[in-house]
C-alpha cells in the first residue's frame, strides 16, 4: 500500500482484528519509509510481508530452496517496497495518468494469459490469492505507471549496434553451436497389443523391420497390424538432439544411416523401430540465422544494467527516510545480490509478472527441448 500521510489513529488501528493489542504493541502507523511524497508504514510492510509469504507457499518450489527465501523475506520484502516508492514517486513527478481503459485492457490480457473465461472463475481466482478486486486494479495501475516511467527514461538508453551483436557472435560462437539431429519415425509393438508372449512381439517387430527394408515405407508395414492394435501407428518424432531420447532408443537411433530402420528397442510401451528419415551433422549457424536471438540477449543485459543505474539515480536526487524493522534491517544488501530476492520488482517487468490471477498450485508445464535452434531469452520487458 502507498499512499500519502495518513490519519489512520493509533487507537483505531490497535483496534483491528489479528493485531497486538495492548501498551506494548508497536504503533502500526509506525512510518518505515519515506521517499519524497511516498510514504509505508509498519502496517503497510507487514501486510507485504504476510502476501509475500502466502504466495511463496502456494508456489511450486523445492523445499529446500522455499526455506532460504522465506528467512530473508523481511529484507526482500523493505527491498522490493522501497525500489516500489522510489518508482512510484517518479510516476507522480512525471504526472503519469493510467485510464480506467488502460486497466480494463491490462485485466483482460490477464484473464486470457491464465485462462479465465468466467466472472465466476475470475471471482474464485481473487478469492484464491486473498484479494479484492479493488485491490488487484489498484496493483495494476501502479504497474502500469511504473511501465511509463521506464519507457520514458530507461528505454531510449537501450543501445545496442550491429557491432555489438557481431562481437558477441564471436566470443560466444559455441553456444550457438546445433548439435548432430536425426529425423526420426517410429512404430512400437504394444506389449498390450495382444500377442501373449515376448517371443511373438519380437517376431513381429523383426517382420516389420524387414518390410520396410524391402523397399515399404514404415507406415505401409504396419498397416495391417496396426488395425488388429498389435502396434501403434508410425508416429513422426521430428528433429531429436543427443538427449531428446531415452538413452537406449537414442543409442539404436545415433548407429543408424538415413532410411535405415533399427532393431527393436524395448521401451516404454512395447519394441520400438526407429527409421531414420534425415541426418543433419553438428554446426555452427551463421550469424545471420542467430542475429535475432543474440540482440534480445544484449538488449536485456544493457536494460536490466540502465535499470540498476536509473535506480541508483533516482535515489541520490530522492529525500529518503528509512527505518526497517530489525528484521528487515539489512535489506540493502539485497540491492548486490539479486539472486536473493525475486529478480527486478514486478513492476519492472511485462505484464502480468506475478499476476495474483494465476493458478496457485499449478505446477509448470513442460516444454519440449529445441531441435534446430538455442533456446531464445526472455523477451526484453
């Protein structure tokens, strides 16, 4: 929560549920933090802190690594709200407007990226993260006007030459490196096909192995075999690199010329034939093929480098007044070590970043390996 000084009283906020009460408790409009006309109060980072926490729980996460995050949450948390302030600060300098428009258009390229289609849905995800919907728009147009401010003062220092591109190209040449592929088909006897014993598969597979090597294409020699669902069909494996295969398929594979076919491989699932349709040989591609991949590359080094210096700038023209918590008090350390917090605050990056809106337990999904090409970076935010 950012807001201008408040006139909350003591006495009312000691008053709220879940909070300590007594002549002890430490007052909740307490300031922590103040940057020019941007104000947080204790109230404000122990509800960051609780959201913070709450979200990091729902994540999939190895537990190991869920611990070392939540023993520096409280400084992660002062970081995050303190680079928020800072920015948000500028946007009121810059007297930077976000339309109810801007915000509709916004949620609803939430509501698409997560797939929800229903008021209901959208209602049952807000309730899932513990917001309002007041609550989420006001989170969006911090976003938004942050997203401004950087397009206005970090963008245009993006500068990246086709010298630089080229230089990069020749230091990092191996990286681009394609590996050997194969262009592989295959057809696999079904160990639930209904033929009884090992015995009987491995004939067949050894049957359809010398069809095809008689001059039938694969699919032709399963045909019949395929509609008694003795094998699958010929299913078409596309571009594999080393590694793309179970190790014993891609040892059969690796020996095999093109339009050979392999001895059966046991697998998941029954034999497995292979045919080896295309053969590429490792290369390196030129840098006219790669050009694409390696500018997102640099153009996201340089703007996530401006983007530190931008901040640095900002707080020496700023009136700063900070006073964590203890337990928050080393944040500035984080400001080195960005493999401790979350990477740049959300509202650095493209919307949605962490959208509240997306499912909380949903684990990732997986994706294939690349065939023909370096997987490409992170589009610049």
């Amino acid at each position: 929560m950012r807001r201008r000084l408040p006139k909350l009283s003591l006495l009312v906020l000691l008053a709220l549920p879940g909070w300590p009460s007594g002549l002890h408790a430490e007052p909740l409009n307490k300031l922590v933090l103040r940057i020019n006309d941007q104000i947080a109060t204790l109230y404000d980072y122990q509800q960051r802190r609780q959201e913070f926490v709450r979200d990091l729980n729902h994540r999939e996460m190895d537990a190991g690594e869920r611990g070392r995050v939540l023993s520096q949450a409280p400084e992660i948390v002062f970081k995050d709200m303190y680079q928020d302030l800072l920015l948000a600060s500028r946007a009121h300098q810059l007297a930077i407007e976000i339309t109810d428009s801007q915000i509709a258009a916004a949620l609803a390229t939430m509501k698409q990226n997560f797939g929800i289609k229903t008021d209901e849905d959208f209602q049952a995800a807000l309730a899932q993260s513990g917001m309002t919907e007041a609550q989420l728009r006001d989170q969006v147009r911090s976003q938004l006007q942050v997203r401004e401010v950087m397009e206005k003062e970090v963008r245009e220092r993006v500068k990246v030459s086709e010298e630089d591109l080229r230089r990069y190209y020749r230091k990092n040449v191996e990286q681009f490196r394609i590996p050997e592929q194969f262009h592989l088909k295959e057809v696999v006897v079904l160990e639930d096909g209904g033929l009884p014993s090992a015995d009987e598969r491995r004939a067949l597979a050894n049957r359809i192995r010398q069809a095809a090597a008689g001059g039938k294409s694969l699919a032709d020699a399963v045909a019949e075999e395929q509609k008694k669902g003795a094998t699958s069909a010929e299913i078409d494996l596309g571009w594999v690199s080393p590694g793309d295969l179970d190790p014993g398929l891609q040892a059969a594979a690796w020996k095999l010329k093109p339009g050979e076919v392999s001895e059966p491989v046991a697998g998941r699932g029954g034999l497995h034939l292979l045919l080896a349709a295309e053969h590429r040989d490792s290369r390196i591609p030129p840098f006219s093929e790669v050009s694409s991949v390696i500018q997102n590359r640099e153009q996201e080094r340089v703007y996530n480098q401006e983007v530190t210096k931008y901040m640095a700038e900002l707080e020496q023209k700023s009136l700063i007044v900070v006073d964590p918590p203890a337990e928050a008090a080393g944040f500035r350390r984080l400001f080195n070590k960005p493999e401790a917090s979350t990477d740049l605050p959300p509202e650095l990056m493209p919307l949605p970043a962490q959208s509240p809106l997306a499912p909380a337990a949903a684990p990732p999904k997986a994706q294939p390996k690349p065939a023909a090409a370096p997987p490409p970076p992170p589009a610049v935010p």
